[in-house]
C-alpha cells in the first residue's frame, strides 16, 4: 500500500519523501476552484488525492476545451520547474476533494537538488505531454460518444468512488462540444446498460461495455504513463470488475 495518497510523492524514497512532507499543506479543492488563470503566475504546485484538475486552454470568444486531466497520479504547475512561471492554460477542479499544496519556490529548490524527484516528474510531464497530444487527436477524430467513454473511464480511475457529481451541460463545456451532443452520447451509453445518469451524478455500470464505447486513446495514455512511472500506474484502480449502484 502506498504511504501517500498522490502516487509521485508515494513513489519518493522515505528519506526524501520525509523531506519535503514537512512543507505539504493538505487543502480542500472545490469544484470550480480555479487554481490558476491563463498568463498569472504561478506560486503554488498541487499534488490531488481524492481531486481531479481539469487543464483548460481557454479561446479568445471564450469557449475552452480540456486538454489533459490531473490526479492522484500527477501534480499540477509543472511550468514552475520547466523554467516558467506562467502558462496559457488554465487550472480547474473538475472533481472535488482534497490535495497537497506546496510552494512554488520550495517545489523548484527540491526539483533542482540531487534526489529522485527531478527525474520523476521529468517522466510525468513526458506522460503529460502524451495525454495532451492524444487528446488533441480524439477531439479531432473520434465521436463524441468515443470522447466522452475516454473521459468517464479516465475520471473515475482518478477517484476513490464510485459516483460522480457532474452535470453534463459541465462535461460539455470540458470537452468542448454543445450541451445536447453530449445528452445524446450519454444516453447511448445508459441505454447500452454501461453508465447510469441521475440528477447530475454519473455513474459507471459496466465498465468493460464502457471500454468497448471508447477510441483507443485511453489506452494508448495508460500504457505511457505505466511504461514511464510503472509504480504509479499499478496503484491506479482498475475498473474491472467494478460495479455501483
């Protein structure tokens, strides 16, 4: 079992971990917090554990689209130890719940000692930068009823539960498509028997009918992030089997 609910610092050596777990400020992430706005600085890292962040590239009308999730498998603000403080994108939780916050400048100073933490998240962002540019491709080439399945299997594999709170006019504006595409690729999807909507919660039934709804970009994601952080990604639940009410 993990001693950190966020898998890269669980994936730290004790000593390190030890370290830097005396600056970690456990903080509630509502949903809709915005941790960061395009072109702000940036002054704090969060490393979710029951979270989930959405990162958001936001268009000069103001439509915006999500280009990749964060949670307990990654942090977010990674542009303050990739040599820039600021970023066009933003930073929304999609998923409340809870993470570890920690300072900017404390997450830097730790980045550039000689411990294990530099290369860990040097081969998160590479996974990152995977999730980012596969997303970019789905958008572009799969149904919405493959994006939203992709979606809905990557979110609830980041929870601890079972149901999740969301709206789909909400899912929409993250996948950046119109509010009744959405209705009718979830109704698809319950009809099929593998999710179930319900005043704003969602769901998953069968979650191998799910993955056979989906493009293969969710598993060309899971597969970089094992192959880069093999520690990390066995802890991730797997959602055979998982069934709820």
């Amino acid at each position: 079992m993990s001693r950190h609910p966020n898998l890269l610092l669980a994936a730290l050596p004790a000593a390190e971990f030890a370290t830097l777990s005396m600056a970690l400020e456990l903080v509630p992430m509502r949903l809709g917090d915005m941790l960061y706005e395009p072109g702000t600085k940036l002054r704090h890292a969060y490393f979710p554990t029951t979270s989930v962040v959405s990162l958001h590239y936001v268009m000069a009308s103001g439509a915006s689209a999500e280009a990749s999730g964060v949670g307990r498998e990654g942090v977010v603000g990674i542009p303050l130890f990739m040599g820039g403080d600021t970023t066009p994108s933003s930073a929304v939780v999609q998923t409340a719940g809870q993470g570890y916050r920690l300072d900017g400048h404390l997450l830097v100073r730790a980045f550039e000692g000689e411990g294990a933490l530099r290369g860990l998240l040097l081969r998160y962002v590479q996974a990152l930068m995977t999730q980012i540019a596969q997303t970019a491709a789905c958008y572009r080439h799969h149904a919405v009823e493959q994006q939203l399945a992709r979606w809905l299997l990557s979110t609830f594999e980041r929870i601890p539960v079972g149901d999740l709170v969301m709206t789909q006019e909400l899912v929409a504006i993250i996948l950046g498509v119109r509010r009744e595409s959405i209705t009718q690729a979830a109704g698809r999807l319950q009809d099929a028997g593998y999710i179930r909507y319900r005043r704003g919660h969602i769901s998953i039934v069968d979650p191998v009918g799910l993955r056979s709804s989906t493009c293969e970009c969710h598993g060309v994601v899971q597969r970089e992030l094992t192959r880069l952080l093999p520690r990390a990604a066995a802890d991730l639940p797997g959602l055979a089997g998982m069934a709820v009410g």
